[in-house]
C-alpha cells in the first residue's frame, strides 16, 4: 500500500519550486540587450551675417570734453559799490560793451581835483617862466645878476616838473574813473551775471561769466602710437554724445609733445565751428581721427568682433568648421565696424560666445 500525501506537503513543494523559479527569471530581465545606439550630441547652433565691402581709411574714435574758445571770469579792477546793470544772464554782448558800473561820486571828485591841480600847475608854470624869459633879456643888459638869472630859471624848471606830475595825477584819476565801468573784452554771451544792484564789491570780485561759444575745444587724449598719424590742420567729425549734434568740419589744432602725467597719453585739441550753437559747452562728445588714406575693408557687425586675444572674427568654413581670421578695426560705429583682413570675409558668426572655438564645428540657424 503506498503511502498518501497530504494537501499540506503538496502546497510545501509547490512554494520551493515558485521560490526556485523567482531568481531565474530576474536574471533572465537583467540580461536583456541595451539600445542599439546612443543618439549623436548636438552641435552650437549660430546665425552668420556676410560683410559689405566699403573703403575707409584708418581711425580712431575718442572722446573728450567740449570748452569754450574764450571764457573769463570778470570783476572789477576797483572796489565800490555796484550802482548799475547793463546785460543779463544769456546775452550775446560785444567786445567793450559796458557790463556794469560802479558808483563813481568819489571818483569824480578824485578827477576834479585832479584837473584844478593841473590848471593851477599850468599857471605857476607859464608865471615862471615868463619870469625866467624877462630875467634873461635884463642879464643879456646887464641889470640883473647872473645868480638871479639862474635862480629864475631853476624855478621855471621846478614849476614844469610840477605841471607834469600834476597831470600824471589827472591821468591816474582818469584811469580809475575807466575802472569803474566793467566792459567786455571779447565778443560772447554772459553765462553768469548778477541779479541786483547795492553791493559792495571788492577788487578782483568775481562777478560775470563770459565765454565765446563760436569756436568750441574739444580736448581729449590719444595714445602714443597713434601721434605720429595725426596731423595738426587735418579734418574730422565731431559728434555730441548727449545729443544729435555732429560736424565734419572739426580741425585737429593743438597736439601737445608732452604725454599727460596721469594716462601717459598725448593731449589733443580740435577746434569745432558751433556759429549756430549746434553744440553745448561743457558736454561730452566723440572724434572720429583720420590716421591714413582710404583703402578696401569690410563692414561687420559690432556684435560679432571679438577683442579676446586680439580682434578677431570667427568664419564658418563650407565644412562647418569655425575660423579665427585677425582683423583690424579702421573705424567704430554705433553698431558696426570697419575692418580690414587678410582676406576677404564671409559667413561671419554674428554672435560668438566664449565656447565657440577655432576647429569646433556648428550647424547654422
């Protein structure tokens, strides 16, 4: 008789052959075979602009600050007190047109006596010397000595150097009178003046602004290289940096042979026509130098002119590849530059980023 199994021992092998079968198919899932392929890594997408050829000469742009021609701080020679307004703050006045005045009572007085004192002089003068004149026709007869005859005309002398210095006296007088009248010694416009009358002013007080706006100085710095290419007499565009005022007709006037202390740079003045007051004094403004004749160049974006380690651009080859071509900048524009390379450019990158490099490839947007 064979043995019977129960319900129990049959459940025990059916879960050994489950607990079996679980690691087998775990490995079976981990063996599975990975994909086929990884997908390709992108390549840096870039827009490319195509350059225009121009003719331009060499340049450099620089900045610096517009003076006047002529400015002055005024005040009067002598102290008294202001008593009259001739002009305001804005006017256009000519040279030796009066300013203002000072109150000249005790001025006039001063020359009053002045010229009494020269009248009196001139009559003790001519007494004199008519004395000294009969004195010598009585000792020529012999009726009066040669001691008085001298004496006489010691005291004509005396009487003549009295008259002199009585109207250098005059003439002082005169002259102090003159300073109480401030007039203008060139032709501008007042840019300060007083607003009211009644104040005592000493010598030398300053009290008016005048300066000459015609003519402006832009004054500004270049580097040493670049002297020797800048010629005094040459032309150049001017262009104000706060506002829409430009000229072409800027002189270059002044190129100083001593380098500012500071910058080392040389010291330049342009002398800029402003007859129509196009251009404010005191402003900041841009000059564009000339340093040599025109030639071929090309113009390019200002965005894609790389300046680390050295101007350069970045073309694409027809393979895709990125190549560094050195240029030289002949001009700086608002949004453009002119340049010169070795050869002519094309498929320039509009906008290189630092990871962008010389070899690199790239697709084109």
């Amino acid at each position: 008789m064979k043995p019977s199994r129960t319900p129990l021992f049959t459940g025990l092998i059916a879960m050994g052959v489950a607990a079996t079968a679980l690691p087998l198919s775990g490995c079976k899932a981990d063996a599975s075979p990975p994909s086929a392929r990884a997908a390709a890594p992108e390549l840096p997408a870039v827009s490319l602009t195509t350059p225009r050829a121009v003719r331009a000469a060499p340049s450099e742009e620089v900045t610096g600050t517009l003076f006047p021609a002529q400015g002055l701080q005024l005040g009067f020679e002598v102290g008294g007190r202001l008593e009259r307004l001739r002009v305001k703050k804005g006017q256009v006045v000519k040279e030796g047109q009066v300013l203002a005045q000072l109150n000249a009572e005790i001025s006039d007085a001063q020359v009053a006596q002045a010229q009494a004192g020269v009248a009196a002089a001139e009559v003790a003068a001519a007494m004199a010397a008519d004395v000294a004149e009969r004195n010598a026709k009585l000792r020529e007869e012999g009726n009066v000595s040669d001691l008085q005859n001298r004496s006489s005309t010691t005291q004509a002398k005396q009487a003549e150097a009295q008259l002199l210095a009585a109207k250098a006296q005059l003439a002082q007088a005169l002259a102090g009178r003159r300073r109480h009248e401030l007039r203008a010694p060139f032709s501008g416009t007042v840019i300060n003046a007083p607003e009211e009358v009644g104040a005592t002013v000493g010598p030398g007080s300053p009290l008016f602004a005048l300066e000459n706006l015609d003519t402006l100085l832009l004054k500004t710095t270049v580097a040493e290289s670049v002297r020797e290419r800048l010629q005094p007499g040459s032309k150049v565009r001017v262009e104000s940096l706060g506002g829409g005022a430009s000229t072409d007709e800027a002189v270059v006037r002044t190129i100083l042979p001593s380098a500012d202390p500071a910058t080392r740079r040389i010291p330049v003045e342009l002398s800029v026509p402003n007859e129509d007051g196009r251009f404010v004094a005191h402003t900041l403004a841009r000059a564009i130098l000339p340093l040599g004749e025109a030639q071929e160049a090309q113009v390019v974006p200002s965005t894609a002119l790389v300046a680390t380690g050295g101007e350069h651009v970045l073309v694409v080859a027809s393979s895709g590849e990125l190549r560094r071509v050195d240029v030289q900048v002949l001009e700086r524009r608002t949004r453009e530059v002119v340049v010169k390379a070795a050869s002519p450019l094309d498929k320039v990158v509009e906008y290189p980023t630092p990871a962008l490099a010389e070899g690199g490839r790239v697709s084109v947007k």
